[in-house]
C-alpha cells in the first residue's frame, strides 16, 4: 500500500514516549495495548515548529459484498493533534490513491484526502472524546463509505465547493431555471463593521452600502454528491472547475460583456457570476437539493470583456459628449483570454430570500397554505397570531381594524416603536408583507367591523372572497356578526381570556353547520360542565389606565403569557383549518408556566325559525335531555333552560338545560318543576359565563307512548312565560322531548299562539 507523500510534512518519526499532548498520547497508548482486535498502531509523529503530533494506525473496515468504493480491509489512516490539544482532532487517509467519498472535508490539491467523521462542533465533542469513540467513529465511516450510506435521507448533501467569502441572499425567483436577470445590486445588510450578509436585489436598495453589478447565471447539470472541493481562486481556476462539471463558464460571460455595447451605455462595476448545482445522493437518484454559490469577479463587465478577449477600448470615446457611442468595440474574432488567473474571486454562499416556500420548508410543512384569510383585530392576539403563521407561509391577509397603535400597545405587539400612531392593520399588513418579501401577501383594511362605514362595500367583499375568517377581535358582538355573515369562508375565534391566563379558539366545521354563535354557546356550557373552568371569565382585579378617560383601561397581562398562549393558539387553529370537523379548546397556563388543555367536541346543530327569531341547539344539549328522561322513565322530568340570548339580533342560542331542582315533582302524567336553588344556580350560570348566558325557557320531557307535541298544558304554560318575559321582548322557549326521540321547540311569540317546531332525534 502506498503512503501518502504528504504525510512526512508532519514531521519526524517519534517513540510513544515522545509525544507531548494528552489526546495523541492516550490514542497512541490505546492503540500500542492491543485492546481493540481492528486497530493497530504503525508510528508517532511530531513537528516541533507547531507542536503538531500524528499517530498513525491501521484500521480494519466492515465492508459489504458488493463495494461502492475501494474501502480497502485494512486502511492506514493519520490522526493529527494540535498544539495544546485545543481543537478537534482530524483523520487524514494515508493512502496515496484513497477513493473520492461524500463527506470529505476540501483539502488543496496534492494533500491526504480529509474525510469527516465527526460533524459536531468541538465545543460538544470534546466532553465525550475518548480514543475508542474516536476509532469507532472511523470504522463506522470507512464502512459506511465501502457500502454507499454516507449520505442518507436525513444528512444534507455536500455542496460543489466551499465558500470562501461572506453570504448573499437572493430571490428565489432567481434561482429558478431560465429566469434571466437584469442588471442588480449588491447591498449589505444591518450591522456595523464588514458586512456578513449582502443581498442580491433588483433596482435601487433601501440603504446601506451597494455596488451595482452584472449577474451571470449558470446552471449545471444534475452532479453526484462527491467530496467537497476547495473553492477556486481565480477566474481561470473558475472556468475550469466548472468544465469538470460540464459547464460552459466563458461562452455566457463573453456574452454577458458584449450587452456593453447596446445603448444606452451602462457598465456595471462588478460581475458575479451565479452557478446553481442540482446536486443527487446517488447516480440515477433523485435530486436532494440545489448548491448555489456567488462567484465575485472584481472587474467591471468592460473590462473583463477585454480580458476575455471580445471587447476591445474604442479611442474615441469621449464620455462627455452626448451619443457618442460606446467606449469598447467588439474584437472580431475574439482573442484568447488574458491572464485570467490574475483575477483573483470571491466565493459567497447563497441563501434564498426569506418567502413562503422557505417558511414551509422551515416550519416543516408539506406545502405553502395560500387560502385567503380574513383577520379581524390586529391587536396583541391578532398580531401574534398573524407573524406566527406568516412566518410558516401561511395565508393571503386581509387585516382588519380601526384602531391605532398607541404606546401601551407595545408592551403586547409584535409592532415596535416606529409604528406607534398607525393604523394597526396597515402596519401589521406591512409586517406580514415585509416578512414574506411580497407586497401581496397582506393588505390592512382600516375599519370596524360593526360599523364599518364607508369601507362597507369593500369588507363584504373581502369576507365574501375569503376562505377564512379569523377573529381575534375580543368582541363578543364582532364574533357574533362574522357568524351571521353569508359567505363559505370557514370562521374562528381566537382570544385570550379577561385574566390572559387562557386562550381560548372555536373554529367552524369545513360546511359551516356549526357557526361561531353556536360554538361560543358550546364553549359556554364547558365552562358550566368543568368546576376548574368556573373563574375563567372572571376579570382580574384592577386594569391599566393608559390616559384621563374612565374607559381607556387596559388588562395587566404580561408578554409571555400573550406569547405562549397566543402560539399554542395559532398552532391549533392550523391543524384545526387542515380538519372538516368543528373545534373548541381552552389552553389553560398556571403561574408555573404549565398547560392544561380542556376540549370538547364540536356537536352538530340545528338552527330554526320561530316567527322573527331564530332558535340555534345542538346535539350535546338533546343528550343531556335524552339521558334524563331516560333515567326518569315512566315518570316525567325537566328543568330550566339557559342559553345566549341576543336581542338586537334576534337571536337565542340554547347552551345548557339545567338539571330539576330538587322540590320538582315528576309523575307518568305530568311534570311541577320546583324552585328550591334555582335562583342561586341561575346566580352561578350567568357569573361563570359573565353574563352572557342566562333564563331562555323550559324543558320536560313526555312519557312512554307519547310524542314531543305540546298538551294544552304546555301551550299555557308558553303563554304564562311569555307574559313574564314579555316585558323584555324575549319570547321564551320550551323543549319537549317525547318519542320516538322527538324534540318539539316552541317558543311564546307577540302573537296569540306560541310558534312550534319539531325535529327527529333518533329512533329507539
């Protein structure tokens, strides 16, 4: 086997006992005691200038039947120790003709090939090293190497070249195939001192230093992942590395300089030329990922089309003088190139642009969700809930709101200082859109959805357009005017409860069957059902008054617990708008900082007409009612309802039927409700929902043999409550459950007669 030349530039052979650092001589000692059967120790070196040590050694390989390179059975290998053992040893292959690999580091021509068998940083290898982990660390890559599986679907693929120089981030769009760029500029990023990040734009930048370049863009053909290559230094060294790969690099650079000639004259101080490798794990695989890096060449497309030899200075150029020309000519032929490997070049790592593909690929999504959505409130829920899918590429926005960002404001929003005094939902649109680098991503729409104005036209239209409606308003009466609005666009809710220990997310089925009125009523009897969910609404004590008006108060609620609950949130209403089912949960953080998560599943409702009201309940309710006539039979049973009710929409959502109190009477004929508790119960429904739910009517059920259809019992009853409510223009309800599985709903309007209505609820 033949030994690298290059291995005596480490110096002299040594005895074991020469060698100085603790890492090289704990390897050597290990090797020298014949512990390990697929080790073996051949010789020591150190070159005093450096205080550099090698320990070189035979390793045995595991190879397969079937080699995918020339792994031998035994491979001498070189593992070279630093001066005070403070970094990372490295393997070098002592073999003068060891294979090219995935997954060798970039070494200068002529030098030991440097494969990479520990990726981790230093910082968090060196805790673990010990000479066997090390030497088991080789095997396993020499065997690895031998059968193919350096590279596998987990681990990146190497790039052509390593990068030399600082990063630059570019549109996507112009790292797709055919897309022709246009004269650019080169800007540097924030940050004081040498940039390290510069970005590749079209037209004038926004600030900081630029230089206006030509881009040149080559595409290679799909390459093998192979072991990285140093970058090239110069523009001679460029064009030939490129032909290895199969790329033309001097034909579209000469093509390039010639553009100098059109008019009007412009001659860009800087050429970069982009090359974008499609780089594949195996040859006939799949392509695994695309490499592209910036190559800087220093020269202005003039003169490097001299250099290349088709341009050529025009002496009678006169830059002052109007339509003279161009200051080069065209050499015909062309002459050779001139000393390009005088043309020194700068190696940059290319990064797309921030954009929604690159927020899929980051949030690990299968692919961008486009929909149009509709965000109504752009205060600290809405702003945290819109950067947080924005930043996933999630949505086409729409944000809607009038208010303006005022200083408090701050300590809960994703806006900052400068935005202080705008339009929330222009300013958090710009953010969104800003973000995504697209203008269109988000658009605000400053108005109130309740009275909306002048800019009524054109939010019916957006809703009607959208695909989803989003509030995060913390406006009961917003959410429930979204709920009434026509449209297929699925809504939800997102709030935070009054204390900001909870939030809370409804969202509608795919059908719209289950809309948010129906779900905040459903909501409301889980908070009746839950004894820990009791205080949940419950207001803490004191606010923030951030100016002299009595009603400018704000909550005290900290930024981590809107940041924690607002994500928990977002992340649920993703995956709930992925779903076609209905969606009710409660994220409930202790002080702690521990999560406790209520949900209920969303029942199916039915909405029906009682004169000029409308009547919404739903399936969980009816089993309440089902299961305790069932217990009841064959007497009679019932209770009081309770439910939202909204006069100015004329509209009567019923949440829970409250359970007989205890002096009620229930026979086979007929049911008395009692009032012993009622009151103090009916106390506790509207404290636990603050206010929002309260008396809406009665419910009893009928016994064996007879259907839901009121008696003339019932009927006056309707008519007693009606004359009791009446004063409030609130026409009560009554429930009747009878057989087969019958609910018959009634309800005592301004009329002679109560309206009724009947529906099936299963067949026993």
């Amino acid at each position: 086997m033949a030994v690298h030349p290059s291995l005596k530039d480490f110096g002299s052979p040594v005895e074991r006992s020469g060698l100085q650092l603790a890492r090289s001589t704990g390897m050597a000692a290990y090797l020298a005691s014949a512990d390990h059967d697929d080790a073996r120790l051949l010789e020591c070196r150190r070159r005093p200038a450096d205080g550099v040590e090698t320990v070189v050694f035979e390793v045995r390989a595991e190879r397969p039947q079937e080699l995918k390179a020339d792994i031998r059975r035994w491979e001498q290998v070189a593992a070279v120790f630093t001066g005070n053992d403070d970094r990372q040893p490295i393997i070098l292959a002592a073999r003068e003709d060891f294979p090219e690999t995935p997954h060798q580091n970039a070494i200068p021509a002529g030098h030991m090939r440097y494969p990479c068998v520990d990726d981790r940083p230093w910082s968090e290898a060196q805790s673990t090293w010990t000479p066997l982990s090390f030497l088991e660390r080789i095997r396993w890559w020499l065997g690895a190497a031998a059968s193919g599986t350096l590279s596998d679907e987990v681990q990146a693929v190497d790039p052509l070249f390593v990068s030399s120089g600082p990063d630059v981030a570019i549109p996507r769009a112009f790292l797709q195939p055919g897309c022709r760029t246009e004269d650019m500029v080169l800007f540097s990023g924030a940050g004081p001192g040498r940039p390290k990040l510069y970005h590749l734009v079209p037209g004038a930048p926004r600030g900081g230093s630029s230089k206006a370049l030509r881009v040149v863009p080559i595409r290679l053909a799909a390459q093998t992942t192979r072991a990285l290559r140093s970058a090239p230094q110069d523009l001679a060294e460029l064009i030939a590395a490129l032909g290895e790969f199969g790329g033309d690099m001097l034909s579209p650079l000469r093509e390039a300089a010639l553009d100098i000639l059109k008019q009007p004259h412009n001659d860009p101080a800087m050429v970069a030329v982009l090359v974008i490798a499609p780089i594949k794990r195996a040859d006939g695989g799949l392509v695994a990922m695309e490499d592209a890096k910036v190559f800087g060449i220093p020269l202005s497309l003039g003169e490097l089309g001299e250099r290349l030899g088709v341009l050529d200075k025009n002496p009678g150029y006169d830059a002052s003088a109007k339509g003279n020309g161009s200051p080069y000519g065209r050499c015909l032929p062309p002459g050779d190139p001139d000393r390009l490997e005088e043309i020194g070049i700068l190696v940059m790592p290319v990064h797309a642009e921030f954009d929604r593909e690159l927020a899929r690929e980051c949030a690990g999504l299968a692919a961008p969700d486009t929909r149009k959505a509709v965000l109504v409130g752009a205060g600290a829920v809405g702003s945290h809930l819109a950067m947080a899918l924005a930043r996933e590429g999630s949505f086409r926005w729409i944000i809607v709101d009038d208010d303006h960002l005022l200083p408090h404001n701050l300590a809960r929003h994703t806006l900052g200082r400068p935005e202080v005094g705008a339009m929330k939902a222009e300013a958090l649109a710009a953010q969104v859109a800003h973000i995504l680098g697209d203008r269109d991503a988000a658009r605000g729409l400053a108005c109130n959805v309740l009275f909306p104005g002048e800019a009524a036209s054109e939010l019916e239209t957006a809703i009607s357009d959208a695909e989803v409606v989003i509030d995060a308003s913390a406006s009961v009466a917003v959410g429930r005017k979204l709920s009434d609005a026509d449209g297929t666009a699925r809504r939800a809710s997102v709030f935070l409860n009054p204390a900001g220990t909870a939030a809370v997310l409804l969202s509608e089925d795919v059908a719209r069957g289950i809309r948010l009125d129906a779900l905040e009523g459903q909501y409301y009897r889980l908070l009746l059902l839950e004894p820990a969910m009791a205080t949940h609404l419950s207001p803490p004590p004191g606010g923030l008054r951030y100016t002299g008006a009595c009603r400018s108060v704000s909550s005290r609620i900290p930024e981590t617990s809107v940041m924690v609950l607002s994500g928990l949130a977002s992340r649920a209403l993703a995956s709930a708008l992925d779903r076609e089912d209905g969606t009710i949960a409660i994220w409930t953080m202790d002080e702690g900082g521990a999560v406790a998560i209520a949900k209920a599943r969303a029942m199916p409702c039915r909405r029906i007409e009682l004169g000029t009201w409308t009547v919404t309940y739903d399936e969980g309710l009816l089993g309440r009612i089902k299961a305790a006539r069932d217990a009841a039979l064959p007497a009679e049973t019932g209770g009081v309802l309770v439910g939202i009710v909204d006069v100015a929409r004329k509209a009567i959502v019923v949440v829970h039927a409250l359970e007989p109190p205890p002096d009620s009477v229930g026979t086979p004929d007929q049911f008395e409700r009692g009032v012993s508790g009622l009151l103090e119960h009916l106390r506790h429904v509207q404290a636990v929902t603050r206010d929002q739910v309260r008396y809406a009517g009665e419910w009893h059920s009928h016994p064996r043999g007879h259907s839901g259809f009121p008696s003339h019992t019932d009927i006056a009853q309707v008519l007693a409550l009606r004359a009791e409510l009446g004063r409030e223009n609130i026409p009560p309800i009554m429930m009747i459950l009878g057989e087969p599985g019958e609910v018959v709903v009634s309800a005592g309007m301004a009329t002679d007669e109560p309206s009724t209505e009947s529906r099936e609820n299963g067949r026993e």
